[in-house]
C-alpha cells in the first residue's frame, strides 16, 4: 500500500492544485518513482489510499498496467483519514496476510524485495539515521526488536511491514498509526531493521529541489 492521502501543508502551494504525489521531480511524479521500485521489487498488486485531489492520483496512474502492476484504490473523501484510519479503510483490499506500506512522500533505494513475509509479531519497521528535521528520533532498536525507549533512537522511514490483527481493535474513522505501533511495542510484538542507504522525506519544497538533483546526477 502506498500512502497518498496527504494534504501536502508544507508544500503550499504547490500542492493547492496538485496533489503531492504527483508533484513532479527529473520529470516524474514523485509517486512513480515508488511504484517503479516495487515492482521491480516483485510487488504487482498495490493499493493506493487518494483524499485531496484524489480524483487526479486515479486518473493519472489509471489501473497500473503501464507499470506493470494492479492498482486498486481506497478514497477517503477530501479530507483524509490520517495513516492508522487510511490504512484500516483498506484493509478488505489488502488481504489476510501481512502487507508492506510505504509513505507517499519518501524517496529511498530501500531494497524492498529483502522486507520479510511473515511477521512473528505485528510489525516490522524500517528505520533509518535521524535527519535534521527529526533530531531526536522516534524509535529504538535492539536485537530486531524496536520499542518506544532504550538506546539510541532512530528514525521510522515511513516503510513498515504490518499484520492485519494490528488493527483488530480499531472502529472506521480518523486516527493516526504511532499509537497502535507503540501500544505493540510494549508487549514485544515489534521487529525491525535499521537501513544507512539512500532515504528522504520529501516534505519541503528545499528537499524536494535535493532529490530532483540527485536524480538528475544519476540520469
């Protein structure tokens, strides 16, 4: 599942007409750029969640075939639903076994084909070296096993491998996805791995200009 859903509040007004996926970087939309990763990583059935200017996200990406892949949607409405709410609204769409989710608004070289496919507890996340933007990180790992304190913090990328049961005791509506990650932790029900390659939060228009360079260099 790709996450799409999102205003774009940092990237006004840029994204007052476009939706942020599909603001283009090296002449790409930068949600393409991820659809081209995961199927090159073996993944051909993706799930994409549209709220604001959702309408466009479907119209340009259409079914996936040109990909070379299967796309299904999840519309949320204009407004959105956060990431735990967007992610349960599509839970009839993503099956029974566990499913990989990434951000919308990160470009990375994260080798996603390496993401395990069975999960001994609810989760598995991927964490990357605290950018300037998140100095003090969010989660800590140790063993494979990430929880809310401990050593350092790192992190979270916005790539994470999730088990439908995470959700059991949620209801439709609005609500964000830290908390039930968090709430895991405590009883040791998440697994993770720290990755030092390529990754970037696209969610200013300065790093927005800092991958359209980075891909350029390497065209």
């Amino acid at each position: 599942m790709i996450l799409a859903a999102g205003r774009g509040e940092r990237l006004r007004p840029l994204t007052d007409q476009t939706p942020k996926p599909l603001i283009e970087v090296a002449g790409r939309p930068i949600i393409e750029w991820t659809i081209e990763s995961l199927v090159g990583s073996g993944f051909t059935e993706l799930v994409i969640n549209v709220a604001h200017l959702g309408q466009k996200i479907i119209d340009k990406l259409g079914d996936g075939e040109k990909f070379g892949c299967k796309i299904s949607y999840s519309e949320e409405g204009e407004v959105g639903l956060e990431t735990g709410g967007g992610i349960y609204r599509a839970l009839p769409l993503l099956g029974e076994q566990p499913f990989l989710v990434v951000n919308g608004d990160i470009a990375t070289d994260f080798p996603f084909h390496t993401l395990p496919t069975e999960l001994s507890g609810k989760a598995h996340l991927v964490l990357v070296s605290n950018p300037t933007h998140n100095a003090k990180g969010d989660f800590s790992l140790a063993a494979e096993s990430v929880s809310n304190e401990g050593g350092d913090l790192y992190t979270f990328s916005g790539i994470g491998v999730y088990h439908p049961s995470l959700f059991d005791q949620c209801h439709a509506g609005k609500f964000p996805l830290a908390p039930l990650l968090r709430e895991a932790m405590e009883k040791k029900e998440v697994s993770g791995v720290q990755y030092s390659g390529f990754w970037l939060d696209v969610g200013t228009v300065d790093r927005l200009k800092e991958l359209e360079q980075r891909l350029l260099l390497k065209e």
